[in-house]
C-alpha cells in the first residue's frame, strides 16, 4: 500500500490529472510570453515606437498580447495557490506541530532557486516572487476566511485603477523622461551584454536588471503591482483549494459552463479595449485613458485565464481528451524542472556565447518558435524522464533540501509519517 509523509509530495496514484494538465498548458503560455524576453532586451522601444515594422509580426505581437499576455502566469500562480493549500493542509492534518516551519522552509527552497537563477541566468525569473507571495498565502491560510478572500482579491483588483490614478497625479514629464532615458542605457547595455558578450558578462548584465526592478523607489512600485497581479490569482487559487474545487468538477459542471461564457465575454472585451487603447497611446508616460487601459487587462488577463481553466476542465472531464493531454500532464508533473530548462535551452539560443540568435527573433518568428521548443523537446523529455521516476529532477531536489533525505523521513514519528 502506497504511503506519504506529510512532507512528500502526492504519489501519482493521489495526483489530480486536470492540475497537471493545466500545470502543462501553463508552461506552454508562459514560453510563449517570455520568448520576447529571452530574445530581445525588455527596455526595446522605450520611446514608444514598434521594435518590429513589420506588419506580420505587428499582427503576432497584437495576438500575443490579447490571448496569452499575463494569461498563463496568472494560470500557474492559481495552481500555486491551490497546490500550496493541499500541502499545506496535509502538512496541519498530519504534523501540526511543524506545518508553518516546513512550509516556511519550502517557501525559502524555492526563494534560493529563484534567486541562482534570476541573479545569473535570466533576468525574468518568477519563483522568487512566488516564495515572497508565499508568505501571503500562508497568512491568508491561517487568518482569513473565505469572505477575508474574496474582498482581498477585490482590493488587489482594484489596486491597477488606484495606481495608475496616482501616476498620473506624481509623475511629472521631467520623470518620464528620465525613466525613458534610463530604460534606453539599460537597452543599449542589454544588446552588447545579451548579444555579443561571454557567459560571464550576460550574468552580470541579469543580476543589474533583477537588482534595478527593486533599486528605485518608481521601479518598485512597479514591480509591487506586478506582485500585486500575481497575488490575486494566488488567493483565488487559496480560495479554489480550501474549497476543494478541483476534486468537486462533476457536481460543479453547470456552473462552470456558465462560468465559461461569461469569462470569454469579458476576457475578450476587455482585451480589445485595452489592445486599442495602447495602441493609440504609445507616447510613454501615465494618462487618464491608460488607467482605464491597465484596469482592463486587469480583468482580462483574470477573465480568460478563467477561460482557459474551464474549458481544460470540461475537456478533461473526458477520458479520450485526458489521454490526448497526456504528454502535456507530464510536462505539468515537472514544472520547476520545465520552467528552468526552458531558461537553459532560449539563453543558449538567444545570447551572444551560444547561438547568438539576439535581436533576430520577432513576435511572429517567437511564437512558433516557443511551441516547438515546448513539444519538441520538454514534453518528449519529461516522458523520458517520468518512465523511471515519480517526479522530476528538481522537484526532488527541491523536496529533499526541504524535508531532509527519505532516510530522515522515515525516521519521522509515525503522525508525521503517517500515510493519507
């Protein structure tokens, strides 16, 4: 008879095959939206001007944006929040005693992953800020109840409308030409380091642009409201775990059809308003029609995540479709260890001492380029690996830095060993 501590991961026989699958899709959107990131500086076009004239790839970079932009990172931080409360839960039920420490100690794994790996590989690095969100989550855990959630996620819902009404109050035009000159010498810096420079100085070139998203006190409050993004599906996925929604699909079927129209309703519209509305003001700096802007991709990228979900889902309620998402969910079993190959194999691609691809990839290029990295070689990978093993290579780092080796685990007392 399998067994678990309360430290372990679940075994595959416990595991929810619609989470994995999900977990797999949002890996996929996530290459998707981070190849601009991998390829080119992120400071491009600091003037407002298209970095790609082309028509074709204006049209790819307008898709992109509308239906993955902020879509699947908002995915994968719900599925966070609910894999986080599971174990979290487990962890209470078997070894209270102990529960916030391991989890802590989890919390600070993943914050030392993400800091290896923002400070010397790629400057998009998202674990550290989920470790840092963590601490939210813990004490929406033990704190609130899920009437404390929903008017937490109500309050970071709002917080894009609230921020963008205050630019336009404080920033001067003097401020927006400096931050426009200071995104400039970061683009400059970022093409010679990226482009044309050894392993050495495209590390040094991540760690200064990780360090500046924290360095200022105008960059950290942009960086603040992307956390502030981030946490809103966290809770959402704290409120989706506590209620064990994922287990509940068959009896919840109605309303999640309902759910679905109505999120592709306003995922959509939202999108195109915003799309327009950026479009047609390119100029930098805040503006009255930006906040609206920003509070509707706000709702959109919440909106069609829900989307998404749903429909995976549904789909998912089907053995024929779970079996097709197979190769999918195995990519999803793995996703510390995807999220970090996918660095590995796109620097090596992009930056100057491996393929030297900088600067030559646009957004039409970049979003059949993600795919086909994504099933052409993580997915076949992850099968290879999973035929010998329960969970990925990370992963398991990441359990036993965490909860000692399975020696020590099974040394635990029997409440704490004790299987679910």
């Amino acid at each position: 008879m399998t067994t678990t501590t309360a430290t372990s991961q679940l075994p595959v026989a416990e595991r929810l095959p619609v989470l994995d699958v999900l977990r797999g899709f949002a890996l996929l959107g996530i290459l998707i939206m981070n190849m601009p990131g991998f390829s080119s500086s992120p400071f491009a076009g600091a003037d407002g001007s298209h970095v790609w004239p082309g028509a074709v790839d204006q049209w790819a970079e307008h898709v992109r944006d509308a239906l993955f932009s902020g879509k699947f990172n908002s995915m994968f931080s719900l599925l966070f929040g609910i894999g986080f409360t599971i174990q979290y839960q487990r962890m209470q039920q078997q070894d209270p005693l102990h529960a916030d420490a391991l989890y802590l100690r989890r919390l600070l794994v993943l914050a030392a992953f993400g800091l290896v790996h923002g400070l010397v590989f790629w400057y998009g690095d998202i674990l550290h800020s989920y470790a840092l969100l963590g601490l939210l989550l813990l004490f929406a855990l033990r704190r609130l109840r899920d009437r404390g959630l929903i008017a937490l996620m109500a309050v970071l819902l709002l917080y894009p409308a609230i921020s963008g009404t205050l630019r336009v109050l404080i920033m001067t035009p003097d401020v927006v030409i400096e931050r426009m000159r200071a995104a400039q010498a970061f683009e400059a810096s970022n093409n010679a380091a990226f482009g044309h420079g050894s392993f050495v100085d495209a590390a040094v070139e991540h760690a200064r642009v990780t360090l500046y998203h924290y360095g200022t006190r105008l960059s950290l409050w942009g960086t603040f409201g992307f956390y502030v993004q981030i946490a809103l599906t966290m809770v959402l996925g704290v409120l989706a775990g506590r209620r064990g929604w994922a287990r509940r699909t068959s009896e919840l079927l109605p309303s999640i059809r309902r759910l679905t129209w109505w999120s592709l309703g306003l995922g959509l519209g939202c999108a195109i308003v915003y799309t327009v509305i950026f479009e047609l003001n390119r100029v930098p700096g805040p503006s009255p029609i930006k906040v609206l802007g920003g509070f509707c991709y706000s709702l959109s990228r919440v909106a069609t995540m829900a989307f998404y979900v749903l429909v995976l889902v549904q789909l998912c309620q089907h053995p024929a479709w779970l079996r097709r998402f197979e190769p999918i969910a195995a990519a999803g079993r793995m996703p510390l260890t995807n999220y970090l190959m996918q660095t590995a194999v796109c620097i090596t691609l992009f930056e100057g001492w491996g393929l030297g691809w900088w600067g030559k990839v646009g957004p039409a290029l970049g979003l059949a380029l993600a795919p086909a990295i994504f099933f052409c070689i993580q997915v076949p990978l992850s099968l290879w690996w999973l035929r010998g093993h329960e969970r990925g290579p990370l992963e398991a780092l990441w359990a036993r830095l965490t909860y000692g080796s399975p020696s020590r685990r099974a040394a635990l007392p029997p409440r704490a060993a004790g299987g679910a």
